[in-house]
C-alpha cells in the first residue's frame, strides 16, 4: 500500500500557505503547517484534522537553530515529506529605496531568502531519500522578474528564489526531486496589508476595481506542479490576473 504523501508548508496561517493546506488536504495529504501565529495555525488544524493527519509548529522561518530542531523532532509519520512548499514571506514599504529602512530590507531578506534557505537546508536530505515524485515548490513573484518602482529589495529577493530554484535543479538532478518556481502576480491575501504596516485602506483600495488571483488559484497550481507525472517537472509558472500586464519604460524629462 502507498504511505500517504506528506506536505510541508511555510506559511500556512494565510493566505497562498492557508489555501494550499485546504487544497492538499482535499487529496488526502498528510500536512506540517508552520507559521509564526499559534492562534491561526490551531484554527487550521481543527478545521482539517478530522479529514488529514496534521502536525503544526509555530515556526518563524529565519531562527535556522529552531528549523533545524522542529524538522529533526518530526514525528514518525510525518518525517517523509514528500512535497516542501516554501511559501513564508513578505514584502515591507511600497515606497522608493531611498525612503526605504534599513531594518525593513533585513527583515524583507531574513524572511524571504534566508528563511527559504533555512528550511530548504534542513529538508534536502529527506527530500532526497524520498526521491521520485518528491517536490519543492518555491513561492517567488512577478517581481522577481519585473521591475517597478518600490519593489527594490522584494523584487530583488525573489529573483533570488527563482535563480536558486534553477539552481538547486541541476544539484539534484538524478535524485527525483523536482524544483517549481510559482511567480504569482497580483492576488488578495494579507501581503498588502503586511506590506502597508496594517493599513487597512491602503490593502482595499489596491484590490478594489479588479479581479485579482485569489489564494485558491495559486493552491491549485502548487497542487498541480506537486502531483504531475514523476518523470515531470515544470520549472517555473508566472500567473497574473488577467487585468494585470506590464508597464511601459519609465523616461525622466527636463
Ligand atoms: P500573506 O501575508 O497572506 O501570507 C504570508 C504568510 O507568510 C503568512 O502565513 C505568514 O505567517 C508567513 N510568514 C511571514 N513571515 C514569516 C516568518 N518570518 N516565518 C514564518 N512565516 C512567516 O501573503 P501571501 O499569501 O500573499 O504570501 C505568500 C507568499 O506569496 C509570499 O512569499 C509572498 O511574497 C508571495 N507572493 C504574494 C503575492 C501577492 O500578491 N499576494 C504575489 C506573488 C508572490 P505568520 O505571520 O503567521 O508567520
Ligand atoms: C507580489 C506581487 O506585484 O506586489 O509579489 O510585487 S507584487
């Protein structure tokens, strides 16, 4: 008999992380939810541990020490993680770099690159031992690719996640374990308001009008890019909304 896959995902309390243990959980997944707030991880788990195994640990990404430790005490029937979805991260300020703070950009890059690292780090060699059909999905963005103003240090630390997620397939080419890189562009979930420092009006006012992607969409894909064929890999899916598209070339004038 198969044993049932497991899941891991960074940032379960919200938004992209909270859809993606739904949508797993809707195939059977086994799940590990870790994000920072005990209170939303322990609604999440009485919401599914019914239907799924569930083991939750409040987990901030960037203590490497505390990682390290949470992954090693795994319980037995969660030890074999099968798919990592590392999805934890942020973007802090929506003004140019130079108004930027200096603690605002270390957190932007602890979070998302060191932190993504930490965990990626502390699974390789449990990804590896599973083997075929084992995953990461890496949650980067349209800004690691794009530019536009104010994106300066998110961007740039996305564009990290994609080159490392390219990177990190040629490492373990042989071993069965596929790497995505999911570049979603706009969607609804608290990244605004977390960007805007809890300013409500702000997270409104960038979603009203539109119709941005939602966290179901991307949990689908993640879903997708998880379960495909073994001997299938897709390499990195940038998804906008379809009111979303590029900008032109920006000129300063006298
Ligand atoms: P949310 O703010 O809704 O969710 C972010 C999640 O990251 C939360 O669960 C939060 O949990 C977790 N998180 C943040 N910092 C840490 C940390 N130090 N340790 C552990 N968990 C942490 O935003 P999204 O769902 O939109 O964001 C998910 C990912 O998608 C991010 O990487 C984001 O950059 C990316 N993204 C978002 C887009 C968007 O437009 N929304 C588009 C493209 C990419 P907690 O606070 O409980 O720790
Ligand atoms: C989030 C999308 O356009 O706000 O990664 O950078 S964007």
């Amino acid at each position: 008999m198969m044993s049932t896959p497991v899941v891991f995902i960074t940032g379960a309390t919200s938004g992209f992380g909270r859809a993606c243990a739904h949508r797993f959980a809707s195939a059977g997944w086994a799940l590990i939810l870790t994000g920072r707030r005990q209170e939303r991880l322990e609604d999440l788990k009485t919401d599914l541990k019914d239907s799924v195994p569930v083991y939750s640990a409040v987990l901030d990404v960037r203590d490497s020490q505390a990682v390290t430790a949470m992954i090693n005490d795994l319980p037995p029937e969660f030890s074999d993680v099968t798919c990592l979805v590392n999805n934890a991260g942020l973007a802090l300020g929506a003004g140019p770099a130079q108004e930027a703070s200096l603690e605002d950009w270390h957190t932007v890059v602890d979070t998302n690159i060191t932190g993504l690292l930490n965990v990626t780090h502390a699974l390789l060699n449990t990804l590896i031992r599973v083997g075929r059909g084992a995953a990461i999905i890496n949650i980067s963005s349209t800004a690691a690719l794009w530019p536009y103003p104010g994106s300066h240090v998110y961007g740039a630390s996305k564009a990290f996640v994609n080159q490392f997620s390219y990177n990190l397939r040629c490492d373990l080419k042989g071993t069965g374990v596929r790497v995505t890189d999911i570049a979603p562009g706009m969607a609804e979930t608290e990244f605004t308001l977390v960007r805007m420092k809890g300013d409500h009006q702000a997270s409104d006012n960038l979603y009203s009008g539109v119709e941005p992607i939602q966290p179901e969409d991307i949990a689908e894909q993640v879903f997708y890019a998880a379960t495909l064929p073994p001997h299938l890999n897709i390499n990195r899916l940038e998804i906008m909304p379809v009111c979303q598209s590029w900008a032109g070339l920006a000129v300063d004038r006298e």
